[in-house]
C-alpha cells in the first residue's frame, strides 16, 4: 500500500526503522530550501532505505554517525547501481538531523581506516599524481579495487604477494553477470591497472595484469533473428479481424512485417501520412527525434525572462545550441571561461582533460554580455549557477529543459512527443552545420555551372 508523506512524496510502502519519524519533516525541509520535486522524492526515497537498513543492522537513533552512510551505501552498491548523488543526499540528512538535534553532532576525529582503504586511498593517489587520469576515470576504478580487496582480505591485514591468478579470476567472474557489459568491461581495466601499479611497487611476485579474464562483447548480439515466413502468416492469421481492435492490431503487424517499420515508427503514423492516390507512407524515423528551428525557437521564448532563473535558462540553452557543448562541459563552466571581445569564444575542458575553444556568435555574445552582469552568486565562479551559487546537477538541468519544452508545445506542439535534452540540442547543432555545409557546396556548385 502506497504511503503518501507531506502530500509531496509517494512511497511504495511506509518508512521503517529508526529514522520513520524523521522522513516527513526532512520532505518539508527540503522543500523550503528549493528543491525540485523530483530531487525531493530521490533524497526520501533514498533516506527510507537507509533507515530500513539501520533497522537491520539494530542501530538506534542516537548511535547514528557518519560512518553509517558509508557502510550503507557499499551495501547498496551491491544490490543496485550507485547514483551520483547518494552520497550528497544522505550527507544533507544527517545535517538535517544534526540540526534538529536528533542525533549528536560528531567530533572531527580521524576516521581510522581500514587496510584495504588504506591501500585503495594509495592507489588513488597514484592515478592522481604519477599517471594524471581524469577524476571520472579514477571515480569509476576506486570502487572496484576497493571492492576486490575488501572481497580477498575483509578487514584484516592487506598482503598482496598472497594474491593469485584464482582470486583474480574468481573475483571477475562474481561480478561481471551483475554488471552492464560495459562496467564489466572497465572493472577489468581497473584490476589490470591495480596490478600492474602493485607489480610495479613491488607488492606482487608476479604480474597478475595478465590473469585478468577478458569480457566477452559479441558483435551484433542483439540483433534479433529473423522469424519463418510461415510463421509470420499464422501470426497474421490468429488475429481476429471482426473487432476494430483486431484490424488494428492486423494493420500494425502488417506494416512491421511488410515494410519493416519500427514500432515507434508506427505508433506515431497519423492518418495524413498515408498519400491514399500514389500508395506511400511517410514515416518519421529517428531523424524525426531531432529538434527542428522552430521547435529551438519555441524554446528559447519559453523562459520568463523576467525572473532571474529565467534569464539563466535562457542564456544556457542559447549557449548550448549555438556551441553544441556536451552537458558536463554546460555545467562545468566558469565565468572565466567567456572570453569577450575580438574573436569571443568559450574555453572547455572536455573529454581526456582536453582544452578547446569554441567561437561563440553575436546574437550568443550578446545574451552572454547581458547575463554576466547579472548579480552573482555563491563565489561567482559558476557561470550558470542554480539558486545556491552551486553548480547545476545533471537533474536540474533535465527539470528545467522539461519544464521550457512543456510551455514551449503550446506554441509548438510537435514538443508535445519529444524528450529535450543538451544531447539532442548538441545533435541539432552538428545537423545545422551539416545542412549549412550542404547548402554552401550546393550554392558553389551552381555558381561555377552558370559561369560555364
């Protein structure tokens, strides 16, 4: 039975353990501090089952620190994939709990740490400093090395020269059916470099990179067979087409099974994409997901450019638009990334820590000008900051693009069937450049065939 809390956050079932009581005023005082719906629900929902975990661990209230967390989230960990911001969401409970003075506030004392952490923090220190990977890259390999280790030794002494090409084997062949192809794959390029970095400190007797089993990633794995023609027809067949739900249901399986439409491709059809006199069927395809001009438009009058929040959106869609940047790169942003004057571009760090500069246009530049004279916030850094001076998270930047393509469909109503995204926004920039690009060969080209 659904539990509803402060009229505000739906529950499957009602909270347990010892912070039940604690969840609804924890609803309202997330929602006075500003935070999105959808924020609110992840952050109860997440303090919910940390709560019923408390219970199965047979911790008190007042026993709670902020070790708990921790050991609560690697036990999740396990169950489901993280979220990045788990760790944010609880850290912002227990400071609602301290506030309130349901559990005591901690003393900063050196937190002791495990050998199997001590050993994890060395390693990441390493990837840090001698080898300079990205912190994404360093973010995805810590977990699986701290989980191999904690795996082989627990909470007891680190030895690695006791290490063998078993437990190496044995550890990957856990863990890989539980993860996408994809995690599998870099949980093994992250144990090949843990013992590579173990080999290389002399830890190890021999190098166990090698023993580190290979993830299989067929090609084309999921490309469905083809099925029978005679099997095709008895589906055909079976369906009755007595009933309007059964010519319907006859009509859509025939054009799967004729044409070979997709099944978006056919949920969308609308009766003026038939041409009843030449025979043909016009179908929106994938291309048909790209936001055209008009609908970029639409959105961009979308916000109110009366508030401050929507002169934000405003500039930030512009710039995502106009630039194609990827969403960590919107984000990541800093005031002293917008170079003005002659030549006016943007500086990013992209992928592999690469710097680039991309240009930025007038009518950009323009809206730019305009909004880094807008009163800052926070320390002033963040270009596009959210209503705390702090960076936009990937959620809030889905809510508020969601929240202009809601009140752009009612001036462009084909929005009403897309999903916006800064992906789709950077996809509809390179198309742009590609049909410009196109245009200007075109135009050469009948330029040069008058001169002829």
């Amino acid at each position: 039975m659904n539990c509803i809390i402060d009229n505000q956050v739906v529950l499957s079932r009602a909270p347990e353990g010892p912070l039940a009581a604690q969840i609804g005023p924890f609803v309202r005082s997330l929602s006075e501090q500003g935070y999105s719906l959808y924020s609110i629900h992840r952050q109860v929902l997440l303090a919910a089952c940390f709560s019923r975990w408390l219970k199965q661990q047979g911790v008190a209230l007042r026993s709670i620190t902020s070790d708990h967390p921790r050991r609560y989230l690697r036990y999740r960990a396990r169950q489901v994939r993280p979220s990045p911001g788990d760790v944010a969401a609880l850290r912002h409970l227990l400071d609602f709990l301290r506030c309130k003075g349901v559990i005591p506030a901690e003393k900063m004392s050196a937190c002791a740490l495990t050998p199997a952490e001590r050993y994890t923090q060395a390693y990441e220190h390493h990837l840090r400093e001698a080898r300079g990977l990205a912190s994404a890259t360093i973010a995805n390999y810590v977990p699986f090395i701290r989980g191999f280790l904690e795996d082989r030794f627990g909470e007891g002494p680190v030895t690695l020269s006791n290490l063998c090409a078993n437990d190496v084997v044995r550890f990957v062949q856990c863990q890989a059916p539980r993860l996408h192809p994809k995690r599998a794959k870099l949980l093994t390029s992250a144990l090949r470099s843990f013992l590579q970095y173990a080999s290389y400190r002399g830890k190890t007797k021999l190098d166990l990179a090698a023993a580190v089993p290979v993830v299989a990633n067929w090609s084309m794995l999921s490309i469905p067979r083809a099925i029978p023609a005679d099997q095709v027809r008895q589906l055909l067949t079976s369906i009755d087409r007595r009933t309007a739900m059964g010519c319907r249901d006859y009509a859509i399986l025939l054009l799967l099974a004729r044409l070979g439409l997709r099944s978006g491709e056919a949920a969308f059809l609308e009766l003026d994409d038939i041409d009843w006199n030449t025979g043909k069927l016009s179908v929106r395809g994938k291309s048909g997901r790209r936001i055209t001009r008009a609908e970029v438009d639409a959105l961009l009058a979308a916000p109110d450019q009366c508030k401050w929040s929507g002169r934000r959106d405003h500039a930030f869609i512009l710039l995502a638009v106009q630039t194609g940047l990827r969403l960590s790169e919107m984000t990541g942003l800093q005031r002293q990334d917008i170079i003005l004057g002659a030549g006016a571009h943007v500086r990013v760090i992209g992928k592999g820590r690469k710097e680039r500069c991309t240009p930025i246009a007038k009518s950009t530049l323009a809206v730019l000008r305009a909004w880094l004279r807008e009163p800052q916030r926070g320390d002033g850094h963040v270009l596009f900051p959210n209503a705390k001076g702090k960076r936009l998270s990937v959620h809030g930047v889905q809510y508020l693009l969601n929240k202009h393509r809601v009140t752009a469909s009612n001036a462009c109503p084909s929005f009403k069937q897309k999903r916006v995204t800064v992906h789709r926004l950077r996809h509809t920039m390179a198309m742009d450049l590609l049909q410009a690009a196109r245009r200007s060969f075109c135009d050469r080209i009948v330029a040069r065939s008058r001169t002829c």
